[in-house]
C-alpha cells in the first residue's frame, strides 16, 4: 500500500526534496535572522533574548513609543505572543528516541512506513545506495546521540522561566522527524533488495573511513557531552571558563556540527564523498546553531565586557 501510494506522487523524490528543503530552510533562517525585528520576535530565546542591561523583561514602553508601532508591527507581536517554555527542549528529544526505535522496526520489517517512504524515491536515487552495514552503523550512530541527548536534558537541564517563540518549538519537532529520516534514505534501493531483516549486514574489518569517521564521532559526543555538564554547572548567566569555551563561544554547537559531519561521511553511497542529504541537514544545523552562537557572544559582550570574548571564535576556528 506504501508503494503504491507513493507511486501515486509521480514525479517526486522525496530526496531531492529533502535536500532543497534543508537548503531552504537554511536561507530562511539567515534572512529571518538579518533583520532585527524579525530576530528578537522569532529566534532568540533564552538568555539571549534577555536585556543585558537591568531593563526588566515585559516592561512597557513609553506611551510616545506606542503612538508609533504599525498595525506590521502589531501582527507580528501578536504571532510572536506564542511562545513556550524553553524546558520544552526536552521534548525534541523524546520525540527523537520515540522515532529511533520506531524507524528501528520499520527498517528492519520493511513495515508500512517504510514502504510510504521508499514510494517517494526515485529509482534513479536507488541506484547508488548505502549498504546494509552503512545504513545499521549510521542508525546505531544517531540513535545513540538521541539517546544521549534525552539523558543530558534530564540530568541537567535545571528550572526556568526562559521561554521561546512557539514557532522555534515546532521546528525542533520537524527538523529530528526529518533528521530521522534523512539518516538512511539514501539506502533505500538496499533495503528494498531483499526482505531479510539485516540483508547482508555482517561483521567485517573496518573501512578506512569507518576507522577515521566513528573515533571522531566519539570525540565529539564526548566533548558535547562534558560541554553540557559544565554548562549545567554554572551559576545562572555566568561566563564559562572551561577549557572547551577558552577559545570557541560555543563548542557544544561546534560538536553537534562534527557529529553530523562524521555521520555524513559513514552514510555516503557508493562514489560519493558524502551522503547529501545528511550533508544538506548539516547545512541547516550549522546555520541554526551559528546564528544562536553569534547571538551568545554579542549577549556575553554586552554582559561581561567585549573584551572578554573578543578572542574566542564563535563555532569555527580559526575561519569563524
């Protein structure tokens, strides 16, 4: 049924698809982002959408102020007015383990979900397609990251009253339901060849790639990880001094970036350098993260002195 419901949507692969839609969404965010008016409303959060001065949040402007704003401005703080509580985090994460053990059964049984998503392939995409090994390696991969990242949300996320734009919220939910897919569809052709739950998936010596690619990957889980203990460990608001941020804003960005890439590397097809779609959902990570980084160290400068992060870059040394 799957199949043939995808047959139905002649004309489309949901790869080509999947890739221009991370681009995209990546070029919406940077233009949202380089207007201020659309920043503060809609993508800062936290800390960084805090005055660093002792203004207090929600405090009313002058009346001549209000004689000013457009009708423009007022749908836009009415849209903006929807927000959640930024613990909602958490709940990414849920969702994202919920969706690894469920796209665990849907691989390994070809079920129906599975069959929805392979309808939306090109044969032309099957052609060149990651192995059974790739694909197990590459889930096994993010569904540990997803794991881990549920376990750090609840150890050491800490109450707040921060909140964020609800539209932030939904992303969140879309980027790890697509991210979840994106991981193995370009394996679909294999997986498809043969009913056997592991197909020919069997343990073999490591690949060069494999040998470079999983050591990086585990460094830099580890680094994120030891990012968000210490983070956790601060006292509200505080500069951090460990020797992770001593040069980089936010190093915890800069891992989760690695990861993607290390995975992107692991997944790529035959002939290819990397697995694309991957490589597009990195795009879009990057971006997200980098204008929250950028955003982090103009609040740190405004609230503990330019010069005391003058020095450090904001995800990537020594290029940004």
């Amino acid at each position: 049924m799957g199949l043939a419901l995808g047959h139905a949507l002649a004309g489309l692969d949901l790869i080509d698809l999947m890739r221009g839609g991370y681009v995209t969404l990546a070029a919406g965010i940077l233009a949202v982002n380089s207007f201020e008016f659309l920043r503060e409303r809609f993508i800062s959060y936290g800390a960084r959408s805090l005055p660093s001065t002792s203004t207090k949040e929600g405090k009313e402007p002058p009346a001549d102020e209000k004689a000013t704003v457009t009708t423009a401005s007022r749908i836009l703080n009415s849209v903006a007015a929807w927000d959640v509580p930024h613990s909602y985090f958490t709940q990414f994460y849920y969702c994202s383990v919920a969706l690894s053990f469920f796209w665990w059964y849907q691989l390994l049984t070809r079920g129906w979900a599975f069959q929805l998503i392979a309808g939306m392939v090109d044969h032309s995409s099957r052609e060149s397609s990651m192995s059974f090994n790739q694909i197990f390696l590459c889930w096994g991969l993010f569904t540990i990251q997803a794991c881990r990242r549920l376990y750090e949300c609840i150890s050491f996320v800490k109450p707040s009253k921060s909140r964020m734009f609800g539209g932030l919220w939904l992303y969140g939910f879309a980027y790890y339901i697509a991210m979840g897919v994106a991981i193995w569809i370009e394996g679909t052709g294999t997986l498809l060849s043969t009913d056997k739950p592991l197909g020919d998936a069997s343990l073999t010596a490591p690949s060069i790639r494999s040998l470079i690619f999983i050591p990086i990957f585990i460094f830099a889980s580890g680094i994120q990880h030891d990012c968000h203990e210490y983070l956790a460990s601060l006292v509200k608001y505080t500069l951090p001094v460990h020797p992770a941020f001593a040069r980089i804003i936010s190093p915890h960005y800069t891992a989760e970036c690695v990861i993607y890439l290390a995975i992107s590397f692991l997944a790529a097809p035959p002939g290819s350098i990397v697995n694309k779609t991957v490589f597009s959902g990195l795009i879009l990570t990057a971006v997200t993260l980098g204008t929250s980084a950028v955003a982090t160290k103009q609040w740190y400068g405004e609230k503990f002195g330019k010069e005391m992060v003058k020095d450090r870059w904001i995800m990537l040394p020594p290029v940004w």
